[in-house]
C-alpha cells in the first residue's frame, strides 16, 4: 500500500477501506448464506483490528472512518430496498383505461395492468354512486374467487405491493340498499 495516499487523505483511505469490507460482508450475506455467521462478524472483527492499530500506531489510522464507510454501505443497501417499492409505485403507475382493465390478463407479473391502473379508480372516485351494472360496464364482469365474499364484487388486482410481496391485492366493492356503490377499497388476501 502506497503510504503518501494514506498519509494525504488517511479519512477517505480508511473510509474506502471500510466501505470495501462492509460491501464484501454483504455480498457473502446473500452469496454464500453458509458463511453468513462469518460474514456478519467480519466488519466488527476489523473494526476491532483497526481501533488497535489505532492505539499501536497512533492518528495516521482512523477506526471512525473505517466504522462509517462500513455502515455506509448498509445504510445506502437497505434504504434502496426499503425505498424500491415506493419508486416502482410512482413508476409504474398509469391513468384508468376500462378497456385496458378489462382486457387485462391475470398475467401473475409483478406489476399487472389492473395494479397500475387501481389508484387511478381509488383516487378520482370513479366508482362514487355507481349502480352495480354501471360498474360492470367499467370494470367488467367480478373475478371468481372464495375471497371476500362479504364484498358484491372482487376484482383481482396483482401481486401486493411492497418489499415482500407475498399475497395479492385486491378491488373490492359493496353496494348499499340503494343498489349504489356504498364502499370500496383494495385489500389484501
């Protein structure tokens, strides 16, 4: 290692290095799960190992930059996975089409066009005092399902949105003794 680097910038050297070990635990994280007690240890293993060389070799080395570029790689992998969602929500997005709703397929992607489609419904009131048949002339026919028979129609929506997307989301409508839409919202199975 070339000392003039390390003596001219010895925070931005020690935070590369940090930020170097902490992506190299992470990639053993999910690479090789067997080695995920390992990997976990490693960056506190070094940051023991630079606080002592710290006390050993006095201020050229620096254990707090190790220990943020460490933490800095975490903090940018998680924020991205936990802020994903939201950005493909405002992505993938689009306005009400009922022919397009309607000829939707129950394609199983992970964003179909009724999911892209349903905050537009939700958001503009589209289905506000609608009779039964007006909203299956928007809509279409209900889809088939043992879920939510307390609701009059169920339209399935997609996979739910969200870093785990493990249920499906779905529109639901209730009608009141009016025969008029009373209620609807999407919900989760």
């Amino acid at each position: 290692m070339d000392l003039a680097v390390l003596r001219r910038w010895p925070r931005l050297t020690f935070f590369a290095f940090g930020a170097i070990t902490g992506a190299i635990a992470f990639w053993l994280l999910f690479a090789w799960p067997q080695l995920a007690r390992e990997a976990f240890w490693l960056p506190w293993l070094l940051i023991v190992v630079v606080v002592l060389a710290r006390i050993r070799l006095g201020r050229v080395v620096r254990p707090v930059a190790f220990a943020v570029g460490v933490f800095a790689v975490y903090a940018v992998t998680m924020g991205s996975m936990l802020a994903k969602p939201a950005f493909e929500h405002a992505f993938y997005r689009r306005p009400f089409d009922p022919v397009r709703w309607k000829r939707a397929e129950a394609a199983r992607t992970n964003w179909p066009l009724r999911l892209r489609m349903v905050d537009d419904i939700i958001g503009n009131r589209l289905l506000d005092g609608l009779t039964r048949d007006s909203v299956e002339r928007l809509l279409g026919p209900r889809d088939r399902t043992d879920y939510f028979a307390d609701w009059d129609l169920v339209y399935w929506l997609g996979p739910e949105r969200g870093m785990i997307r493990i249920d499906s989301e779905w529109l639901v409508v209730r009608f009141g003794p009016d025969g008029r839409v009373r209620e609807y919202r999407i919900v989760r199975d």
